[in-house]
C-alpha cells in the first residue's frame, strides 16, 4: 500500500498549501534543544541498520510497543537488530492516531524514499532499502542531518562533560553547526547523598576548585559557565517537576550544604531550598552571558520502580505530572527580573491543563528589551502531536503574540526524528490557513508568509547567539 505522506500532508486548503510550499518548506532547520551524541557528530558515525538510528533509546516506540504486548527482548533485550525491527513493523499498523503513526512514515520517506506502509509484509524490503542506504556517506550522523536542511542544533550536556567532541566538530566546517546546552540538573539534585557527593568529585575534577562549601560550588559552576560559553553555549537547560520558591532565610545555605558534604539526610523542604536558591544563581549567570534558559516543567519520573530497577531511567516509565507551577515560577522569574538579571526564558509545559498558565505568565516579565524574550516552549514531550501542537499554538495567540514564537525543536535521541519540524510547519500552516478560509484572518499571502517563515526559522535565527 502506498504511503498517504502526500505533498499536501496535513494541508486542508489551498491557502496552508501555498503558506508551506512557498514560504517555509525549504527553510534551514535550527534545531535548539535535542539529546544527540555529540560524538556521533563529531566522528561523523555510520549506523550499521535502522534498528540502531531509529529504535535504539527511542521510548516513545518502547512504550508503544509495551502496550502492544511486545516482550522487552524485543525492546531493550538482547534480540538481534532484525528482530528488534520486525516486532517494531508488527506494530506500526495498529499505532494508527498516535504521532507515531505519522513520524514512522514521513520518517521513511523523507530518509529512505519508502513509499509503502510498514507492515510484517513490508519489513523485510525495508529493512534491506534502509541498511543499504545507511551504507552511504549521504547517510551518516551529518549526511542525516544535512538530508533535513539542519543549520545548527543544540545537545544536551552535563557541566561535567568535556566538550572535547563539540570542539572537534567546531574544527570542521563540513560538520553540522553544534552546540552544548548546559544542563546543570545533577549539581544540586541533593535527594542521594552519596551520588550527589560522588557528582562534586566529578565537578572538582573538571574545575580545580576544591568544593568545602557552598561558595566553592557556585564557584565552580560559574568556571562551567565560562567555559561552555568559551565552546559555544549559549543556553541553559533544567528538567524539573516544577520549581519552588523561599525566602532567603528560610534556611542558612551554609549549613544545609555542611550537612550535604556530611552526607546527612536533608528534610524535603531543605532539598527544595537548596534548588531554589541554586538555580537563583545559575538564572544570574545566564543573564551576565546573555545566555537563554530553558525551563522544562512538569513530568513526573520512573513511576514503574520495578522496572526502573533491571531497565534503568530514560527507558519510558515518565508521564504528565499535576504539580502546582503558577506561583513559584512567579516568585523565580520575578526574583530575577527584580534586580534585571532575568535572562531570555523559554518555559515549556507537560500538563495541557497549564498552558494558559504558562502562557500569561511569560507575558508578565516581557519588558521590551528583546522581541519575544520571554517564550512559551513549543508542545512538548507527549504534546508533541498534532492536538497538542494546535493547542500550545491557540493558546500562545490567544494570550501572547505567535508571531514571536521561536518554534519547533525535536528534543530527540534520534538522527531521524528531523522530520517533526516539516511535521510542525505543515501544523501551523494549516491552522492560519483554516482562519484565513474560515474569514478570520485577511488573505494576505505575502504579510502571513512572513509569518510563518519567522516562526519556522527567521525568529530562532534572531533569538539565538551563535554566531
């Protein structure tokens, strides 16, 4: 069966058609927040089968594949590649309405020029058109890359790492523009005594700084700080349920951090003091850099212990969580903004439910220093689908101004998830379309072709230092 990934894919009149094919089709990507390998950049990696580009750490396919009561063998077991990728194929068709569905074969065809569904009856030509083309140099780590039109993309890195592979690729100008994003989560993540002590061992030994008290560890995350600017970073990431907020002297930072070099059990509300003020500081670094921050809120983790225990984190067992987001954020952004050291803010939601929440809320700290400082994040982690796109973009237009959007970001593990910025234009230009057919938007080809193509490209571009 042919595959239904037409030209005019998720295009519904005549107006969407013109807005994507004329306007945004072929911008250049720039992709600020994913979770590649750096190192696969750098070396320019060639992946032996589609099993190890597409499903390997890919836990949106694992859990699809769970659900449809495929053993763990076949997921993150020791079957063969073949095998891994022939249960994926049993799957595909009955993952119809999940994102999934149209990922897996706008995927194909944009990569492999697959225009068939894939399907037991499919697999086995598939899997031998995909290892052939993944032979090819056009199909390496940047071949991939360079296949999607990608301009630059930001990865995701601890402020322990190296960078040694970033400033490798920065050697050469045939490799993808790539840059760190520093990820500071694990330096005040106070719940495990033991591996967090283990984490400043790591934090002494990149920095030279000797951490005996808390002055030292900002110290030492300031030296981070200078150094992935010095590598090309230019923002900042957090993954969070949700942040908190305190007075200052609700507790003395001092003792608290004594008590974590001893290794003593903190209350909940002194680990969450000790985030707090943590990130107050961090906030002010990114602003001193003219950094922007990323702000991801809002998921509740590794809810299966039992499966959490053989599998590990990152393997699937994450959902929405229902945590009270309003006034802490407040508290932070306002903190900032009260002595201007609020940085650019790019605030992403994971429960729906928050979205006018997030929304206003971002409004309340543009100060007129920066089009579009503040951001509310494209749809994100399982809003990343049509519904929950359409939804993040209403709302930014109903609260906000979507013309100042910055856009679409993959936050992928994989080299062939690039297709999901084509699947977000192809969203948004038919949600302008609709209003322009529906009387509710002037038919203005050229004034909303500039739109569009600001928010796919033009916004990012402007909003981003990375030159």
């Amino acid at each position: 069966m042919t595959s239904f990934i037409t030209d005019d894919f998720l295009l519904q009149t005549d107006f969407a058609k013109t807005l994507y094919h004329d306007y945004v089709k072929s911008l250049p990507i720039i992709d600020y927040h994913n979770h590649l390998s750096p190192q696969s950049i750098a070396e320019d990696y060639k992946f032996e089968n589609i099993t190890q580009v597409w499903l390997a750490g890919d836990h949106y396919k694992w859990r699809a594949m769970r659900a449809y009561g495929i053993d763990e063998k076949y997921i993150t077991g020791n079957a063969t590649d073949k095998d891994k990728f022939l249960k994926w194929a049993e799957v595909v068709p009955y993952t119809v309405r999940n994102p999934l569905y149209h990922w897996t074969h706008l995927e194909l065809k944009r990569y492999f020029d697959i225009d068939e569904m894939l399907s037991p009856e499919t697999a086995e030509s598939v899997w031998n058109k995909t290892s052939e083309c993944l032979m090819r140099k056009s199909h390496s780590a940047n071949g991939l890359l360079k296949m999607m039109n990608v301009e630059s993309l930001c990865t995701t890195d601890d402020p322990t790492d190296t960078l040694e592979h970033h400033m490798a690729i920065h050697r050469e100008d045939k490799k993808v523009k790539t840059f760190p994003t520093f990820r500071p989560d694990k330096a005040f993540a106070v719940e495990n005594m033991g591996a967090y002590n283990v984490y400043l061992e790591k934090l002494e030994a990149v920095t030279s700084v000797s951490i005996e008290n808390y002055e030292d560890l900002i110290h030492a995350l300031q030296k981070r700080v200078d150094y992935f600017h010095e590598v090309g970073g230019r923002l900042a990431d957090h993954g969070l349920e949700q942040l908190y907020y305190f007075e200052n002297d609700t507790f003395d930072i001092k003792d608290l951090f004594k008590k974590i070099k001893a290794k003593k059990i903190l209350s909940s509300e002194e680990i969450r003091f000790f985030k707090s003020h943590t990130m107050i500081h961090l906030g002010k670094m990114y602003h001193a850099k003219g950094w922007t921050q990323q702000l991801h809120l809002g998921a509740i983790r590794n809810n299966n212990k039992r499966l959490l225990d053989s599998l590990g984190p990152d393997t699937g067992f994450d959902s929405i969580g229902d945590f009270s987001q309003a006034r802490a954020l407040s508290e932070f952004l306002n903190t900032l903004d009260s002595s201007n050291q609020l940085a650019k803010t790019i605030v992403y939601n994971l429960n729906p439910s928050d979205n006018e929440v997030f929304a206003t809320m971002i409004g309340n700290f543009n100060d007129g220093t920066i089009k579009g400082k503040m951001q509310f994040g494209s749809a994100w982690w399982f809003l990343d689908q049509k519904d929950g796109m359409e939804k993040q973009l209403n709302t930014l237009s109903n609260q906000g101004l979507l013309s100042c959007f910055v856009g679409m970001l993959t936050d992928s593990r994989s080299f062939l998830s690039f297709p999901r910025h084509e699947y977000f234009r192809r969203i948004l230009c038919n949600l302008i379309g609709n209003d322009v057919a529906n009387g509710e938007l002037p038919n203005d080809e050229k004034h909303l072709g500039k739109i569009v193509s600001d928010i796919c490209y033009y916004n990012a571009k402007n909003y981003f230092d990375f030159n």
